[in-house]
C-alpha cells in the first residue's frame, strides 16, 4: 500500500456568514427573568424564536417575548440545530444556563453558525458562583464538566489541597465523584454540594468523600471538591514519566526514562492531534493527553488484550477520551484526521508505514520513533536519509540485585528517531 492509497480528513472549514447578528444567546440563571439584563429583553421582545431546555423555558415568561415561536430542545438535540441555522435572517433567542460560553451550547451553536452572526449575552457562570459560595479565587480552581463526559477526567486534577469545581450531569454525580476519590486514595476529601446555586432554594451540603455513598442529590448541582490525599493516594504529575507500575502491562511498554525523553520530543500541545502506531500498554498516547489540556490521541493496537489494557490505563489516569482502535498500521491509519505529532513504537517495520505517516503529519507536525531491533532501526536511518531529523542513542541502566547485592543492569538500547515537518 502506498501513501497515496490512505486518505485522510481534513480540516473543517468554517461556517458561512451572512454577516448580521440574527441569533442572540443570552444565559439564565435560576433566578429567571429578574436577573436578565436590558439588552436581553429587548432581543427577547424582538424575537421570532425563542428556543431553550424545558427548564429555561420555564424561568423565561412567554409574556417577554409574545410574538415568538417556542421550542424546547428535542432529544437528541443536534438535528435541531440545523433547523436554527435555517431561521437565519430571523431574529432567534436561545436560553442557555449561565454563561452559554462555559461549556454551553454558544461553542456548539458557533461551530455551525458563523460568530460573527452571533450575540451572547452571559449571565454569571456556575463557576463563579460555586467560587463565590466557596470563597475561592476562580482564577486558582480547577473545573471539571461530567456533563456528556466521563467522571474520570476527575483524575487528572487530583493533588493534595486540591480546589475542584465539578459540573454535575445529574444527582447521582457527587456519589460517582465521592466513589472515584475513595478509590484513588482521596476518601478524606472534603465535597459541598451546591444544590440550585443563585436562585431562591439553593442549598450547601458539606459532606466527606468516604461518607457519600450511593446518596442521591438535587439534579441541579455543582460539587466543590477540595482534595485530601490519604497515605494511599499516588502523586501523578502532569509532566511526563509516570512510574512504569501506574500502568497495566505485560512488558510492552516504553520505559519510564525513555517515555520521557520520547514525550519532550513529541512536544504535546493543547488541543494537539498524537497517532501513537503500536500503542501496546497506551503510555505514550495517555501521557500526551496527560501533558497538555485539551490533546488528543488516537492510538492502533492490533492485539485485542493490550487495547483492553490501554483503556482501562487511559480511565484510570484520567484520560477516558483516548481513542483506542484495534488495528495495525498501515491499514488502521486510514480515514484518520491528520496528526500534529506522531509516535511509532511499534509496526515501523510494516511496509512503507513511516513514508504514510510523514505524507500525513501536518506542516510542523512532529514524528517520533524508537527501535530496538536492528531490522526497524534499517528503517530509521533510511528515514533519516530521506526526510532529515536526528538519530540518538539512548540507553538506561539500573541498579537491581546480584546474589546478595546490588549491580548494574543495562537495558536493551533504544535508537530515537524525530524530525519535524517543514512548514
């Protein structure tokens, strides 16, 4: 199979603009139509539409908007928006909580519609006011949505003294968040669970992380986490290097010394695409997501219990939304969006795998690969030959028993190859 064979998807074009501002978002709090402010009214009272969740809907009178069509979101929503964009032109007002640009349907809607066609119009944020009941600075707590994601993602903030505000999907959320922190060592976490935050029946309810249980909370509700790391909890750091033993393995995994220097290679980014071709435990793929917020990976691992492994190590630490494909290279790379940055730990054997992965990196895209063999290193140095880039030798050696006492081990040398894409 040749590079030219494999296609792959490009970049997603913007949206067509008619250049006027026909659809305004304007955020609601629980405290409804008596926090909306001036120009909100008025683009209510100018609206031809007015669309929102059932509970939007409800805060906002109809009397406000009385020459308007009203539709509450269906399920599944997206469809729905394409009806929106149809009504351009018209003047449109969607409902949305808080401030619709914190993780609200304004980045979705923008994403369709140009934004320049756009007004939004923010009430305060969730954030702000769980910080506001906390008495923490926002610009110094983490937040966390369950909101369409999985709680799991919790893991990557956690840190001893810890400040974690956690946007809840429903009212089982706090106990799922309480469960997860008493697994990962955090049972004395201290949780407020801020039930209808800024209207007339909100509520705080400060409870311990090993105490929640399966308790069940109002629907409408924001966790304050503040973290508690008991003498089981591990430290696992952002930056690249976790110990071997974070990650489930049956010995295919790159180790800790050479994942490090293999992800300041790499160089991850936020919202940056990694292939990692040959993914076997997923380490080098589950620390770049780790690295940067936002990165993304898709990784290609053909045998069946090694991809169980590797999703299981990406829910564990934090990065349940690694893209884990059954599939070998060359073949599983097909169709796949192109890559900022690209990781061959394993199949650069494969018939011309390294010259389809360059032909798919980005303009500045970075490829990275090691080997341990001589048959895949042959490989690397042709590589080298025909796209430039660095060859490196890299070796650990670690202390570990003889007999009674202690010598060192040398470990399989590993040749590094990475170039960077000319722009």
């Amino acid at each position: 199979m040749t590079s030219a064979a494999l296609k792959f998807s490009p970049s997603t074009s913007a949206p067509a603009s008619s250049g006027a501002k026909w659809l305004t978002i304007v955020g609601v709090g629980e405290d409804g139509a008596a926090g909306l402010s001036q120009p909100a009214r008025v683009a209510l009272e100018a609206a031809a539409f007015v669309v929102g969740g059932e509970r939007h809907l409800a805060l906002v009178p109809a009397s406000l908007s009385p020459s308007a069509e009203r539709h509450a979101w269906p399920s599944p929503m997206l469809p729905f928006l394409d009806v929106v964009a149809g009504w351009r032109g018209r003047s449109v007002v969607v409902l949305a909580s808080g401030d619709p640009l914190f993780y609200g349907v304004a980045a979705t809607l923008a994403s369709r519609i140009d934004p320049n066609e756009i007004a939004v119009l923010p009430a305060t944020s969730s954030l702000q006011l769980a910080c506001a009941a906390m008495v923490w600075p926002v610009n110094e707590t983490a937040v966390v949505s369950a909101c369409g994601r999985p709680i799991e993602q919790l893991t990557l903030e956690l840190f001893d003294g810890a400040r974690i505000v956690l946007l809840s999907a429903d009212g089982a959320t706090p106990a799922a968040a309480a469960a997860l922190l008493v697994a990962q060592g955090y049972g004395d976490s201290r949780l407020t669970v801020l039930e209808r935050l800024g209207g007339p029946g909100a509520a705080a309810l400060p409870l311990l992380a090993r105490d929640v249980g399966a308790r069940r909370f109002d629907p409408l509700n924001v966790v304050a986490i503040e973290a508690v790391a008991g003498p089981e909890a591990r430290l696992l750091p952002r930056s690249p290097g976790l110990p071997d033993d974070a990650f489930l393995n049956d010995g295919q995994i790159t180790r800790r010394e050479i994942r490090a220097l293999t992800l300041a290679r790499l160089a991850p980014t936020p919202g940056a695409l990694l292939w990692d071709v040959g993914a076997g435990s997923g380490s080098i793929g589950i620390e770049w997501m780790r690295a940067a917020r936002g990165a993304k990976a898709i990784a290609l691992e053909p045998r069946a219990d090694r991809a169980a492994r590797a999703r299981e190590n990406a829910s564990r630490l934090g990065v349940p939304g690694l893209d884990l494909r059954e599939a070998a290279a060359p073949d599983g790379l097909a169709g796949l969006p192109r890559p900022d940055a690209i990781f061959l730990g394993g199949g650069a054997t494969a018939e011309r795998v390294i010259d389809i992965c360059w032909a798919a990196l980005k303009p500045g895209g970075r490829l990275v690969a090691n080997a341990v063999t001589l048959e895949t290193e042959t490989k690397l140095v042709a590589a080298r030959e025909a796209f430039g880039g660095d060859l490196v030798r890299l070796q650990a050696t670690y202390a570990d028993p003889v007999g009674r006492m202690t010598g060192w081990r040398p470990a399989m040398p590993v040749t590094q190859y990475a170039v960077a894409k000319p722009r």
